[in-house]
C-alpha cells in the first residue's frame, strides 16, 4: 500500500483497477456508445437498489485467480495480457477492510 504525506500526517492510498474497463468487467461488453453506457448503469444500480451486498459476491468473482491479494492482483493485472481481460481488484477493498462492513457482509467474503 502506497501512502502520501500531508500536514505531517500519513495518508494511505489504495488504487483499484477495473480491466479493460468499467464496461466490460461490468457488463461483459466493449466500447459502448455513451448512451449504451447510461442505459446500462442505470440498469445495474436498480439491480442492486436495496440488495447492495449482493454486489460483493459479483465483484470477488472478478478477482484474478480468486485471490484477494492486493498486491498479487497487481502483479496479474501486469502480466501477458490480462489488463484486456475481464479483472477487477476492487473485491480487495472488502478483503481488505472487511471489520467495517456488516455482519451479513462479512459472511459473503
């Protein structure tokens, strides 16, 4: 985890990723239309409208290799071609950070 400074205080920062895009690691499509993509988006949080947990379990799906390394899922996403394949590291948030969710939560990860 990289971190920076400010006002003497240390900042963690954490960046994750959405391989090729947000499009595709989402909706399994590529290079949309803005319109498709609105239309899309809409779709999927009305999906999730009220069930937002259920979204964690789509996401960790996504992880490279079903490994919720951070650091490992870098690595990957840098490796032959998989930074055009269908990744996302953003599960590792959860992983990560998972004594502040929720109890029911938790049990998905």
């Amino acid at each position: 985890m990289s971190s920076i400074q400010r006002n003497r205080k240390t900042i963690p920062i954490e960046v994750y990723y959405f391989a090729c895009n947000l499009d595709h690691v989402l909706f399994e499509k590529n290079n949309l239309s803005d319109e498709e993509k609105e239309k899309l988006a809409r779709k999927f949080g009305l999906k999730y409208d009220g069930i937002e947990i259920e979204f964690i379990p789509f996401i960790a799906e996504l992880l490279p290799e079903l490994n919720s390394d951070y650091r490992f899922s870098w690595e990957f996403v840098k490796h032959d071609c998989h930074s055009l394949e269908r990744w996302s590291n953003l599960a590792c948030l959860f992983y990560q950070h998972k004594s502040h969710l929720a109890d029911d939560a938790q049990k998905l990860l």
